[in-house]
C-alpha cells in the first residue's frame, strides 16, 4: 500500500516538474519540489520497514533504524536550499512579471490533485489501523493541498491574466515545505537527544510499571527512540521480598505492558529490592552491595 502511494507521488512529481518547465510555472515547480519532499518521506517509511527486519551486528546491537534520521536530516538541508532558490525566483518573477502557460498550469495541477485524492481515499481506508498508513495519508494530503492551491492559481490567472499569482502561490507553497523541512529536524533531533517518545511519556510510563502488584518503585527511567516505530527502556525496579522466579514473571508482565501500551519494544530492567531475607534464591541487588 505505501509502496503504491509512493510510486503515484513520484510520478505526480515528476509530472508537475516537467509541468512547470514547459509551462514556465513557479508554482508547478515548487509544489514539485514539495511532492518530492514527502516522497522522500515515504520512501524513508518503506526503508526503515525493510531496516526493521535487518539483524543487529556486535558492533550495532541496536540495528540500524537510526539511518533513516541520518537520511531525514540530508534531505531536510536539501529541501531548504532548494526553497531558497524558490523564493530568490519567486521575488524576481513580482520584480519582472512572467505569465505563463496558464492552461497546461491548470491541466497539470488538476492531474496532480486527482491522483493525490484518490490514493488518498485508499490510504484512509487502513489509516486508523496502522500508523505508516496514517502516516503516508498525511502526506498525501499535504501534497492535494499544494496541487489544490496550484489548481486555485491556475484559474486565478485563466480569468484575471495577472501574472503576479504564480510566484505568490509558489511562496505559499515554499512555507508548507518549510513547516515540513522543521517538522523534519524537530522530530530528527528528539530521536539523536534521545527524548522519550510523545506517546511514552517519563510520567505515564512509570505509574504504569507501578500499578503491578510486587512493585514498589521506580527510578532511573529512561525511555528513548531507537527508530521509527522502534523504542528502547531501561530502569531499576524496586521490588518487594521475592524469588527468582516471582521477579521473572513480573519482567513478563512489564515487557508485555510496555509493548501493547506504548509499543516499547526493548526492555532492559534491573531489579532491586529492600530488606531482603539471606536467601540465595532472592533477586537483590542492595545485600551484595552491603557485603562489597
């Protein structure tokens, strides 16, 4: 399915490139540089599924799901720069107005907007069970937006004749590519500081871990994203009196609630206990400790 809406976005992107070109439409070839930002995003998407099932080696034991930051980041700066010059033409195009090809604008835009809608229905139909899926739908929402606003200026200028409506769509188009480019490094940067996840928040994720029964407190949470769709947490767990086998079962409990409730899929956790009886069988961390 993603696949399929990543093939339609690049072809929608390569259509309105060569749209704008032979139009001489700024605003074709913005919202193209626009598609192509979210077809890169959804071929990070397809990457980092295919990443996911890529083994860990000695070196990287956590995988390789963080390539797909490294990707994001890359195409972030390059995306920037291409605005730039987007915007360097767009002031250009209102110090020396250029109509252009106004029909061959509006029939590209109104192709563009027509595939982007339908792959869109598509999508939505899985959005709600499946988070890639709701993800590539944003996309391509945000991509019918952009050809819709081409399709609106494309009429304005068939009407009106007035060829200061490209480059002024073309600046609107620029700012959408701009919010995405700060989504981009935003969500790219709490992935490198290691910040904990919007869904697992520090808060919920310890009164959760508390509510079992055996568990007293917790301290040194950490719980960070390791990829898309791929996070890790680590903690010590402070436990009552409890054998070997009662503190296993509860790690299946945690693990098992980490994973349905906020998808956590690494669980690193170390068992502490107080007041713990002499007894070789007791997880406790505090006895040996008193004995060093």
């Amino acid at each position: 399915m993603i696949r399929t809406a990543l093939v339609v976005t690049l072809a929608i992107a390569l259509l309105e490139l060569g749209g704008g070109l032979f139009a001489g439409s700024l605003a074709l070839l913005s919202d193209s540089a626009h598609v192509f930002m979210d077809a890169f995003a959804l071929g990070i998407v397809v990457l980092a599924a295919a990443g996911a099932t890529r083994p860990a080696t000695a070196r990287r034991t956590f995988g390789f799901g963080r390539l797909e930051t490294l990707a994001a980041l890359a195409n972030a700066a390059f995306l920037f720069g291409i605005t730039v010059l987007i915007v360097i033409s767009a002031i250009h195009r209102f110090a020396a107005p250029e109509l252009p090809k106004s029909g061959t604008t509006l029939a590209v835009a109104v192709v563009a907007f027509a595939l982007n809608l339908g792959i869109g229905m598509t999508l939505f139909r899985k959005a709600r069970r499946n988070i890639n899926v709701r993800a590539a739908f944003f996309h391509v929402v945000s991509d019918a937006l952009g050809a819709l606003a081409v399709v609106v200026g494309g009429v304005a200028m068939l009407l009106t004749g007035q060829a200061w409506i490209d480059p002024a769509i073309s600046l609107l188009i620029s700012a959408l590519i701009v919010a995405g480019v700060f989504r981009i490094v935003r969500e790219a940067a709490d992935v490198l500081l290691e910040s904990a996840p919007e869904h697992a928040s520090i808060g919920a994720v310890r009164e959760r871990i508390r509510d079992l029964s055996g568990v007293v407190d917790v301290h040194d949470l950490h719980v960070w994203t390791l990829g898309s769709e791929s996070h890790a947490l680590s903690a010590h767990v402070l436990l009552n009196d409890a054998r070997i086998s009662e503190a296993s079962a509860l790690l299946r409990q945690i693990d098992a609630r980490m994973r349905s409730e906020f998808g956590i899929g690494h669980v690193t956790l170390q068992f502490e206990c107080e007041n713990c009886a002499e007894d070789d069988r007791i997880v406790c961390t505090q006895a040996a400790a008193r004995e060093s």
